[in-house]
C-alpha cells in the first residue's frame, strides 16, 4: 500500500486524466462490449494506461513530456475508431438531426449552402491547424518562461480532448458531409481539394461529431491564452474564429454540435482548472 501511494504521489493530473479514462473505457467494454472483437485485448489495453501514465510521471523532461502526451490523446481518438461502431452499434445521426433542426441548424445550413470561395479556402486553412493551435500556445508560453501555465494549458485542452471522446461514446454521429445528399458542391481555392481530401481520408474516427471537439480544443486554446498571454490572441483569435465556423462552413459538424461543446467547455474548466497557475501569470 505505501508503494502505491508513493507511486500515485508522482502523478501529476495530465497522468491521472489518462488514467480516469483508460480505467472508463476499460469498464464500459467490460460490461457493454460483448459485440467489440478482440474485447479482452482492448480491457487490456486500456487497462495498460494505469503503468503507462505511471512511466510518464517519472520522466522530467518537460518537452517530451508534452509530445508524449499530445501523441497519447490522438492515440485515444485513432484507436476509438475500431472499436467504437460495435461497442455503440445504433449511431444517433437522425435524432441528432432533428435535435439540430429543433435548435435552428436547418436555417444555419440554408444560409451556408453555398459559401464565397475565399472563405471556404480560409476555413479550410483554418481548420487544418486544429492540432497545432495548443503546442504553438504551449511554445509562445515557454519563451515567455510561464512554465506552469504550459501544465495548466497542457491539462486543460488534454482533459478537452478525452471529455469530447467520451461524448462519442454517448452521442455517435457521422457529420453533416458523410450524411447528408448537398445540392451545390464546395469550391474553395488551391489548397480546398487536397486538405479536404486528406482530412476526409484521414479521419480515423468516423462519428465523431457530438460534441464538437474542434469547438472545444480552440475555446479551451484561446481560454487558456486570454488566463496566460492575451498578446497570443492577437493570432490565435482570428485562426479559432475561422476554424470555429469552418465547422460549419465545411459541412463538417451540426450546428447542434457547437452548441453541445459549450457545456463540455465548462466542464473542462470546472474539472481541470489551476488556478495557482493562473495566480502566478496574474504576479508575472
């Protein structure tokens, strides 16, 4: 027992975020994933989460900790994608549907179905810096030596990240473009065609809408930039705002799914809040 609560001592809460949701996913296949192949093997690979994050807390190299860490949250996402469709067989895309046309969605999407050119090319540009918006905010904070609020961004989005997963889990959604028959194709500019294609390919996990993780990940960046460094804003604002509508403009996700991200956000920030990081930027 003394040995475990030394162990647990080392932890820092990126290595317990894992750790709550290797442990989550490890119980709901035990009990619901009777459908999933090779379920044993996904137990024991999330169950593996606890000794991995155990290894993690004992490395006290800040930057590849980091990296670490950012490679382990996409791995969440790419391996949910196998298992995923048979742990949650009926996918709720109908319901989601009529929910987002409850909500005004279908007026949203009328309004949108044909978009200028430059921004359909600006959104797209936009939208494929989603997963470098967080560590270019982690590396504006390290020239400026805000070390823990690096810690306080990195647990912040992480705990985002696997928030949005488990909402997956209870809402599986195909997008908008995957669902839907569109009158008008999308025209953008030289780069459209490539980024779409890439991401359309790319997309290890297909239901993946509800709520929207694009959404959530730049709320809690730019959150996170207003907590530490709000001359980051300067250009982390006009990328977020693009990316954010881009969600819609892209035929991406459900108006609907943006609006499920704001409750997730405050989650977040009620879950994995520091504020003595935020008290030491404040002294700064």
């Amino acid at each position: 027992m003394q040995r475990l609560q030394r162990a647990l001592a080392t932890f820092g809460k990126a290595e317990f975020l894992f750790v709550w949701y290797g442990m989550t996913l490890a119980v709901l296949l035990a009990l619901h994933g009777q459908t999933v192949p090779g379920r044993a093997a996904w137990i024991l690979f999330h169950l593996a989460y606890v000794p991995a994050a155990w290894l993690l807390s004992r490395l006290h190299v800040t930057w590849l900790k980091i990296l670490i860490l950012m490679i382990w949250a996409i791995t969440c996402f790419s391996t949910m994608g196998v298992y995923l469709p048979d742990l949650v067989p009926e996918p709720m895309q109908w319901q989601v549907l009529a929910l987002n046309e409850s909500l005004g969605g279908a007026y949203i999407q009328h309004a949108l179905a044909d978009p200028p050119a430059w921004l359909v090319e600006v959104c797209i540009l936009s939208y494929s810096t989603f997963y470098f918006l967080p560590p270019a905010l982690m590396l504006a904070l390290a020239y400026e030596k805000k070390w823990r609020a690096i810690q306080h961004v990195l647990v912040l989005v992480g705990g985002g990240f696997l928030l949005s997963y488990l909402g997956y889990l209870c809402w599986p959604t195909l997008p908008p473009y995957r669902f839907l028959v569109y009158d008008q194709a999308l025209a953008g500019g030289p780069f459209f065609p490539t980024l779409h294609d890439w991401l359309y390919s790319g997309e290890a996990l297909r239901q993946d809408c509800m709520p929207s993780g694009h959404t959530m990940m730049t709320l809690l960046t730019l959150l996170g930039a207003w907590m530490h460094s709000r001359r980051q804003l300067l250009w982390l604002a006009p990328i977020g705002s693009f990316l954010i509508l881009g969600t819609l403009v892209l035929r991406y996700h459900w108006f609907v799914d943006l609006l499920a991200a704001i409750p997730f956000v405050l989650l977040a920030l009620y879950l994995f809040d520091d504020p003595e990081a935020r008290r030491q930027t404040l002294l700064s």
